[in-house]
C-alpha cells in the first residue's frame, strides 16, 4: 500500500518513546544504585581527602540519576499526551481508493428483544435488538441483533477474521477512534466471512468484501458511510454509542 492513515507512524514513534523511557529509567535506577554504593564505602577508615573526594563522587552520580528519572518521567508524558492529543478527523480518511461496495437489501428497522434470523450471514438490516453496542474494538462477536442496531443509526462495523494477525489487529484499534457526529466504528471477530475474503466492512445496508486486508479502502468506506444511517443521534446523546 502506497498511501497509509497514520497507523505505522503511529505504533513506531510511539513504541520508541516507551523504549527510551525504560533505557532512561534503566541508567537512572543504575546510578542510584552506584551512589547509595559509594555512600556505604565512605566510612571512617578513610583519610579526609578521600572521603570528601567520594562524597564529592556520590553527590554528582545521585545528581545524574535525579535527572536521568526526570527525563524518563518527561518521556512518557510526552508518550500519553501525545496519544491523549491525537485528533481523529474523518476527512483524513478520505482517501479515495477504488472501493466495490454491494448495495444490500432493505429488510427494515423494526425493534425487538426476541432473536432473529436474518437472511445474510452478516446482516446490514432487519429487525434489531432496541440496544446497540459501544463503539471499539472487541475481541469476541456481540450479537447480530445488537450490531444492526448499530448500523441504523450510522455506524461502521468492520468484521475480521478471528486469529488476525497483530498488526490488522493494532490498526483496527486505530480505525475504532473515529467519530462523525453520533456514529462510529466497532470491529469485531467473524466466523461468517466469506471464504476467500480476510475482512468485511458494513453500514446500513453496504457491504464491502475484501480479499486482503487494505487499510485505504476501509478509511475510504468510513469516508463515504459514517452517520448515514436511517436514524441519525446527536453525538451529545449517543456519547460513544451502548445508550440507546
């Protein structure tokens, strides 16, 4: 892929910080354990001049690690606050790849506590559970019923392959910050794609299959669906979605 949404940018730099947080730390932990050393071998037995030389000694190393756990502690504020500061804007998904997306069947929007048996495998409509589901990542299928309810009111769910491989998973949980509005995204495992395709994205009725996983084409389709369902809810209500 030529073009990428930030997500290996991402994981590296912010990987590097945390690594030379613990190198800081590691030297910093090393020079109080030097200078609390040096400070037992300053005892009487030595000639004046060589002890205020070993304290002189002790005194710039417990300097040293003072700053060198300054600095670790800097690193990783900067690390969080870095993360903390991330926008998620979705026009900077917008990077319009070729996307072959099916337009499904509208089977409805009517409410119902009782399971349903939806005519798709993975279903894009139809009668729904009146609860839906907060947005993110999740390791274990949430119930159909539920995920349409989703889906009504805009979201993106994209399906992938239980046992994908770390680095779909680590750019999956990027994809789920994303926020239009009252609608986002949700990822879930799925038993039901189709052979031969590794992940399924849908919104309300709109099916996209790939093959292979394709970063670009998924932030396009979230590009064109977010906030395009039926039932649109002001983000103030759906407060990250699992409210209604």
């Amino acid at each position: 892929m030529n073009e990428h949404v930030g997500l290996h940018q991402q994981s590296g730099s912010s990987y590097f910080l945390l690594y030379t947080a613990a190198v800081i730390l590691i030297m910093a932990l090393l020079g109080y354990w030097y200078a609390n050393k040096w400070n037992k071998e300053n005892t009487s037995k030595l000639k004046k001049e060589q002890k205020a030389a070993l304290k002189q000694k002790t005194k710039k190393m417990r300097m040293a690690a003072h700053l060198l756990l300054s600095v670790s502690i800097i690193v990783v504020i900067v690390h969080f606050a870095k993360d903390l500061g991330k926008e998620y804007d979705v026009d900077t998904l917008n990077l319009k790849a070729a996307i072959e997306v099916t337009e499904d069947k509208n089977y409805g929007a009517e409410h119902s506590d009782d399971p349903v048996s939806y005519e798709m495998k993975i279903p894009t409509s139809g009668t729904h559970s009146p609860h839906d589901l907060k947005f993110g990542f999740y390791s274990e299928k949430p119930a159909n019923e539920m995920l349409v309810h989703n889906l009504e009111h805009g979201d993106i769910i994209i399906h992938y392959r239980p046992g994908a491989d770390a680095q779909i998973i680590e750019q999956l949980k990027y994809f789920v910050n994303f926020r239009e509005a009252g609608a986002g995204i949700l990822a879930v495992p799925d038993e039901n794609i189709p052979s031969g395709k590794e992940v399924v994205v849908t919104a309300w009725t709109k099916t996209m299959e790939l093959a292979e996983y394709d970063e670009t084409k998924i932030a396009t389709f979230i590009y064109e669906y977010i906030n395009e369902g039926p039932e649109k809810i002001p983000a103030q209500i759906r407060r990250g979605g699992g409210t209604m």
